[in-house]
C-alpha cells in the first residue's frame, strides 16, 4: 500500500517507527531454549506491529558461559540457532537485531546479526571488549575495530560483515539503524556516534551487562545523553534472570530513549519475557538534525563518516494500518512534566525571567518599573515577576508602578483582581480611566461609537488597547521608569496583539517567550511553592479561575464577556501547534495526528502534576483541524510583521522563541499556502 493511502491514524504515515528493547529469560548455555524465547518474542513483536526487536548481548548463546564459547559443538549449535531464527523471521513483520559468537577466518567475535524476513541482513562486531574487574572478553573474542567492506559466510547465508554497517528500509522512509554491543557505548567515542553522523537514526545496543549497586542509573544516563548527543533514538536491551550467577547478577533493564527522553523502559529482576515498545519519531528526528549545524560540522571534521559505512538495504514491507499508537504525547509541551523535578523546572522558568528583567533594568538605571495591569493572566505573571525582580535586587516593591486603566468593557472582577493583586504585592498602584480619551479619539475619528452607535470593531478595541501603552510609555517618560510588556508568546504566534501598541510594545517583554499554558501554570506554581504570602496566593487564585478575555468588547445580552477562546482557539492547542511546527518544524497533517493522539481523551496520567480537574478535556479530529488552520494562517501570514519588531525578551523555554534575533526568522509578508494545502491533501481520516 503507497504511502499516500495510508490512514490517517496510521504511525507509518507520520514518521514513526515501532521498536521494542526484548527482554527474554535467559538461560545458562541451553541455545535451544535460547532460540525459542527469541522465536516466541519475535511472533509478540509481529502481533504488536513493531518494526525492530532489539535482543541482549549473545542472546543466542547466552553470555556468562565462560569458555564454552571455546567449544566447536557449542559454537555449531549456536550457528545451528541463528539458522532457525532466520527461517523464523521470514513470516514476520520485525527486523531482529540478535546476539551471537561468530565464527569468522580463525577468529571468534561477539556479533549482532540483523534478520529480517528470513535474510541475515549483515553481522557487525563488538568493536571494544572489556577485560578488566569481573570481564574476561578478550579471553574468547576478538575485536571488531577496523574490520570494514567485510563478508562472511553464517547459517548458509553469505552476509556484510563488519563494523561499517547501516541498515536502511528501502520503503519506510527515515528507517535507519545502527547496532553497537554494551562496552561500546562506554568508550569514550561510541560506534553509534559514527554510525549517528553516517546517518542512522536508530541506535541500538545489544548489552549484557551485570547489575552492581547504582548500574542501572549510569547506563539509563549513557542513553540519554548519546540519544541526545546524537539527535536519536537509543534502543538498550540488557540481558535480564536466567544468565549463570556463578559470580555475578542480571537485571534485564531495556530502555527506549529519544532525545534524551525516555519513551518506554522494561521491569528489572522479572522471571518473564518482556517487550519495551515505544514508537520513534524518526522524521523529527531527521528534522532536528537538519537544524544543527553543530551535527553537521561534527560530520566534517570526522571526515564524512558516511563514505566509510556500508548502506543495506532491505524491502521492509509496512503494512501502512492503524496498529495504534505506543508513546505517551505531553498534551502541553512547554508545561514541566518531570514530577521528581517539578519545582526545579518551575524554579528555572520563572527565575529566568526575573534574570532578564533585572539585568534589563540595572542596565536603563531608571527608577521604576512600569507595568498595566488588568487583572488577567499575562499582566499578573509579569507583575508577579516584576515583584521577584525588586526582592532579588533588594528594592522596595513600591519601584513598581502599576496602572489599572479600566475602558469600556472592563469588568468589576478583573478590575478588583488587579487593585487586590497590587495591595498584597505592596506596589504603588494607581487608576487611568481610558474611557473619556478613547471616545475623543473615536469621535476625532467619525467612528460611529461615539454617536452612540454599538459599533465594536477592530477600530473599537484598538482604540483602547493602544491608548493603555501610550499612557505607559508616557508615565515612564515623566516618572523616570521603563515599560513592562506583558504579551505572551501564544498571542505573538496567532498575532492577537495590537501591533506597536497593546500586548505587543514595551521597554522589555518578560512574557515573550512564556506560552499562555506556561503562565497558567507558573503562576498555579507559585501559589502551591509559597512564593507569595496568603493574601497575594487568594487573589492569584481567583485570577486564574477567571475567563481568559481582552475585556474590549461589551458584554452580550445574556452578559457573556468577549472570549479569546472562543474567537481564536484554545489556547492548549496552539501552545501544542507552535511547539512541534516551531521546534521541529513537522508537516501540519502530523501535527493534527499527534494532538489527536494526545487530546482525543481526557485520560488519566498524561495532566502536569496539580493541574485542574476542571480544565481537563477532549478534542476531537475535525475540532483539531479547524483551529490548527486558524493557527497556520495566522502564524505564517498574518502575524509575522508583529514579531519582527519585538522588543527584547528572555528566552525561557527550551522549545523555542519568537523573537527575529533568535528561534524565529521568517518573511513579514509570507503566505501560509503551502501548509495549508499540505493539511488539505493530508488530512484522510
């Protein structure tokens, strides 16, 4: 089936990739047990739609067999094993990377062999073999380094031979695999870092690997940093109970990373066979690559690895069907999720900012800060931030000057939540009443407001939201002091800020690299980390239960304030569009697959820790589609002019920023035609 017929819930039409750390019991030298648990694992693998079992180290043979792997018959029935594991394979849908001793020119080498669909695709040989403390490798093998452009005969197969081996799918794009052995990921330079550079996305690792006290912990961070390193997926598969413990111990730890993050890790210490399965995302991973320079110029200066390894190709056969979807997606990507680090991430964003504001404002030797604040989310944060800024720089919180300025639809809540929130901080506040300047203005202008008439145009709103920033720019010119932005990085990406005036102008913006799912919950944070004292957590609390509305239009009939939401979108989803369109730059049908993967349910779990039962909900797929086309035109056509002249602002996340001086750099007048047609002829549900 092409490609281009796949269903739309299919993981191999996204650029995913299904792979699985196999965990079998071991055994003490019984290769035919041996056999079997790697058969049995390879049909669970095929039932479960993986594309790549990734097996122990001399799995096959088993590896604390000591000197046995010195014996003929021994190394026959190994052989013997390997043919059968081939004859397996040939109805089953994974490739399998396996381990075994291997016999080659006199030599004896402790290999994994790629097999897929009855073919022993190549054998690549442990490059590094441990010979101190408890290991005795070289006792038994030989090493692999520098054995490239090799063959060998193996289980009546003619096959690659060597360290020099990728191996690439010829028909799902972006498969591409590297296999190292155990020790060789703890040299100093790993295999899989060339193989990485030559191209493989993929990394695996066939390791056996006894358990000492704190092991588990080192390995877990040897994958994490050469799959970030590399801009991979690492596959790890340690062998697990069942080896001889004549003198040592296994815990059979698996682990998928991906970035340094981890998808998906087997149970340690269990007596049955298990798979880790985790789908790889291997065209972002490619992406990714692609904005690196840092990768590429490694590639040069290790002399284009590429033109040493040896691409084999294989017909993989995807089925293209929806077989589900095994990674767990973070409905807010720019929210920490890491519960063991919860408070340090928080910690870090929010100190980023009040880093930036206070360095920005030792710089314009001023004597105020100055800020609007409305009594909504994007004003408090900054207020909140500004209040950390003069107690970390050892001013009175009365440097803060703050501005509720209410006009024509400011409601009496929001308008109280502001006096209240500046009382608890202890900032000098004060009151502009915009209402009798903004129907001058109106009526210099012939607006038809101002003859009575309930005209609440664009002209209407801008009219007050620009007269706020020339009041503040003003105050500051006459009370020695700089302006405060508080607009956040979602309305910079959906252009829902007043160009020049409004969310979008100031001296220096805090919030514009801080999503409006980050300030929600930044702000839920400081209330539950004691940041502030009651009173200022009572009155952060009611401003987060409010309804998120720029407060420029009257209220309706039924008393309904204007809602940004329901004009542009929820705010989650597109914090969840600019990050993966942002950060890794994915196609926009992908995009729409993975929120639908990650909203399609309000599912346990998947919720940063503390947050609302209230504000968790679903989307479905065509809810998806609409506000992800309102995302793509606004962010690549309408919006861009704004975000070219922003004011400086602190980056805070990780997953990027919008500032023209840093993640961001795009045409003001662009067109969004070619994500939009691409979700078009995308978007087969």
């Amino acid at each position: 089936m092409g490609r281009e017929k796949a269903p739309f819930a299919a993981i191999h039409r996204h650029g995913f990739v299904r792979v699985a750390a196999a965990t079998p019991i071991a055994s003490v030298g019984d290769v035919a047990f041996n056999v079997e648990q790697t058969i049995a694992l390879a049909r669970q693998g095929h039932e479960r739609g993986c594309d790549l079992l990734v097996f122990p180290e001399l799995n096959i043979s088993s590896y604390a067999v000591d000197d046995l792997h010195l014996q003929e018959a021994f190394l026959d029935r190994v052989e013997q094993g390997i043919a059968e594991v081939a004859a397996a394979s040939e109805g089953l849908s994974p490739v399998l990377l396996v381990g075994a001793p291997v016999r080659r020119n006199g030599r004896l080498y402790n290999c994994a062999l790629a097999i897929a669909r009855g073919r022993i695709l190549g054998v690549v040989p442990k490059s590094f073999l441990p010979n101190y403390r408890e290991y005795y490798e070289k006792r038994w093998f030989a090493p692999g380094v520098g054995l490239t452009g090799l063959e060998m005969g193996v289980a009546g197969q003619t096959v690659p031979f060597g360290t020099d081996l990728l191996f690439e799918a010829s028909d799902l794009p972006d498969f591409i695999f590297h296999a190292e052995i155990c020790e060789d990921y703890w040299a100093p330079q790993p295999p899989s870092t060339l193989g990485a550079l030559a191209g493989a996305l993929i990394l695996c690792n066939l390791s056996a690997s006894n358990i000492t006290i704190g092991k588990a912990a080192e390995r877990a961070l040897l994958c994490a940093s050469q799959s970030s390193r590399c801009c991979a997926a690492y596959v790890y598969s340690a062998t697990g109970p069942g080896e001889s413990t004549t003198d040592l111990a296994w815990d059979g730890q698996g682990g998928i990373y991906e970035t340094g993050e981890l998808l998906a890790e087997s149970s340690r210490f269990e007596l049955e066979p298990e798979l880790a399965i985790a789908d790889v995302d291997v065209q972002r991973l490619r992406l990714e690559r692609m904005r690196m320079p840092t990768f590429n110029d490694n590639a040069i200066a290790a002399g284009h690895p590429e033109f040493r390894f040896r691409r084999i190709l294989f017909e993989h056969k995807p089925s293209f069907a929806d077989i589900g979807f095994a990674r767990n997606l973070r409905r807010f990507p720019y929210v920490p999720n890491r519960p063991e680090q919860l408070d340090q991430d928080c910690y870090e964003a929010f100190n980023i900012q009040v880093q930036g504001l206070a360095k920005r404002f030792q710089a314009t030797r001023g004597k105020h800060l100055v800020i609007g604040v409305s009594g909504g989310l994007d004003s408090t944060h900054a207020l909140i931030v500004a209040a950390k800024t003069c107690d970390y720089l050892g001013l009175p919180r009365s440097t803060i000057l703050g501005f509720t300025m209410p006009g024509f639809a400011t409601g009496e809540a929001t308008k109280g939540n502001a006096w209240a929130l500046m009382k608890a901080l202890g900032i000098a506040g004060e009151e502009i009443d915009i209402r009798p300047a903004a129907t001058q203005m109106l009526k210099d202008m012939g607006h038809p407001f101002a003859s009575g008439a309930p005209a609440y145009d664009v002209t209407f709103e801008n009219v007050q939201a620009g007269l706020r920033t020339d009041y503040l720019f003003r105050l500051a010119n006459q009370r020695g002091g700089f302006v405060i932005g508080t607009g956040d990085m979602s309305e910079l990406a959906l252009g829902w800020c007043t160009y020049g005036v409004g969310d979008h102008m100031s001296h220096y913006g805090v919030n514009a690299g801080v999503p409006k799912t980050l300030i929600q919950y930044l702000i839920r944070w400081c209330v539950k980390s004691g940041q502030f004292d009651a009173d200022t957590n009572r009155v952060l609390e009611a401003i987060l239960a409010t309804k998120i509305s720029p407060e420029l239009v009257p209220a309706d009939e039924q008393g309904e304030m204007q809602s940004t939401e329901d004009r542009i979108g929820p705010y989650e989803l597109h914090d969840f569009f600019l990050f993966h369109i942002l950060r890794s730059g994915q196609p926009p049908s992908k995009v729409a697959f993975l929120a639908w993967q990650a909203w399609k349910d309000t599912g346990q779990g998947l919720w940063p820790a503390g947050f609302p039962e209230t504000l968790k909900r679903g989307y479905d797929l065509e809810t998806i589609r609409q506000w992800l086309e309102e995302f793509l035109t606004r962010f690549f056509q309408t919006s861009q002019f704004k975000r070219s002249a922003l004011p400086n602002s602190p980056k805070v996340s990780a997953g990027g920023s919008l500032s023209p001086r840093g993640d961001w750099r795009a045409p003001s007048d662009g067109v969004a035609a070619v994500w939009l047609d691409e979700i078009a002829t995308g978007f087969d549900t």
